[in-house]
C-alpha cells in the first residue's frame, strides 16, 4: 500500500511539472501568435487562433522542456514568457507593417489610391490588402508553420526562460528593428516613386512647353495605366524582396537581444 502510494504521489509530481511546463511553453507560443502574420490575424477566429496556440506548443514543448525545469520564481518566469513571445510577434508583424508603409507611398504617387482597398479588419491604403494577402499566401505557402516552430525553439537560446533581458538590449533590438522595416518599405516602393518622379517632371516639361493643353486630364490615364503595368511587373520582385527579408528573420530573430 505505501509503494502505491508513493508510485501515485511521484506520478502526480512528474505530471504537475509536465502541465507547468506546458503552460509556460504555452505562454511565449500564445503571445508570438496572437501577433505573427496568418495566425495572429484579426480576420482569423479566435477559436482557430486558439488552436494554432495550442498546436505549436505541442511541437515546441518536447524540445525544450529540459530548460524549463527548476525556475526560480514563478511569476517572474510568467513575465518573461509573455514578454518574450511579445518581442518575437512585435518582430515579425514589422514585416507586415513594412508592407503596408509601402502601400502608403505608392498611395501618395500613383492613382490606385482606393483600387483594390476593401473592408478589411485593418482598414489599409492603395494596393496593401493586395500585397498583405500576397504576402501571408507565400508565406504560408513556404512552410511558415515550420518556420515559425523553429523560431520558438530557437527563442531558448537568446531569450532563456526565467531570465529577462536587459531593457537597454530590448530597446537596441526594437530600433534595429523598426528601422530594418522602415528600409524595406521605402525599398520596396523605390519603383513607383522614380516612375512617379518622372512622370511629373514630364508632365510639368510638358505644361511649360503648350500651357494651354490640359495636362492634367491627359495624363490621369497615362499614371494610372502606368502604374498598373508597373505593378504587374514589379510586384512579384517586391513579394520576393519581402520573403527574404522575412526569412532572415525567421532563421537569426536575436539580434542584439542575448
């Protein structure tokens, strides 16, 4: 009877850890994907948001439960998995903002202001309901499910559970961030601006030279003719831009965080 009973009372130890550790696993995971692209999405049900929580946890746990044993303090190891799933969502829903910053410069250069905008969860300018949707397909379509399981494991080695970063390194690492997204935007939307450049200065040779000619009503259809061939051919060279950029990302996240 007492070897059943310690038999009984060493099972309910090793599953009361087990469950521990799945929760704060579940954690980092339940807060990377409440902001990744595809699976943090407002257009995503919430339920199936759960789901995909709770599916890549069941992939990441096994391979890292090892580090999470013996933490010192409980509700700081709660912080710190909140607070670094936070850093990796923030880090990839930048990619996603870089390409809405694009849409907003081709929306200030060309006509397509409004062309193909929609109802959308987040309300986005010109062309970047377009280049989201695109984006998150070819990223899904790439194995981003993978990826992104790879990147919570990865995680453990630059954001070790149970110890919390220095807010100097954080707030290094964010810049670079926000930075690297602001580059790609502009980088991204570097062809519609030239072409936008030389189409005004065309335009204003142009008016200098018949000042009577209407140039404006004339060279309405010429821009948005222009800038829908334009995106015809340069928008899958901007998908593959993005994709890489992406990535990099998903393959070396840290940064300067330790």
């Amino acid at each position: 009877m007492n070897d059943l009973l310690a038999q009984m009372l060493e099972f309910a130890g090793v599953t009361q850890s087990w469950l521990w550790v799945t929760a704060l696993v579940f954690l980092r995971v339940g807060a990377a994907a409440f902001l990744m692209p595809a699976f943090g999405d407002q257009s995503v049900p919430q339920r199936v948001r759960l789901i995909l929580a709770l599916a890549l946890t069941a992939i990441v746990m096994p391979a890292v439960a090892s580090r999470l044993q013996d933490l010192p303090s409980i509700p700081h190891a709660v912080a710190e998995e909140v607070l670094a799933g936070l850093v990796l969502g923030i880090g990839l829903r930048l990619f996603i903002l870089a390409l809405q910053m694009a849409a907003s410069i081709v929306a200030q250069t060309t006509s397509l202001s409004q062309l193909f905008g929609g109802a959308t969860p987040e309300p986005q300018p010109a062309i970047g309901n377009l280049l989201t949707m695109a984006s998150i397909a070819l990223a899904l379509r790439t194995g981003l499910h993978v990826k992104a399981a790879s990147l919570l494991i990865l995680s453990y080695d630059f954001l070790p559970a149970g110890h919390f970063p220095m807010v100097s390194d954080l707030t290094d690492w964010g810049r670079q961030r926000v930075g690297q997204a602001s580059v790609l935007a502009f980088a991204l939307a570097g062809p519609f601006v030239v072409a936008s450049v030389i189409y005004n200065v065309a335009l204003g040779v142009i008016n200098r030279a018949m000042p009577q000619m209407p140039v404006s009503l004339v060279g309405a259809p010429i821009l948005t003719a222009g800038a829908l061939i334009l995106m015809a051919l340069v928008v899958p060279t901007m998908l593959m831009v993005w994709m890489e950029g992406f990535d990099t990302f998903l393959a070396n996240p840290s940064g300067s965080v330790p």
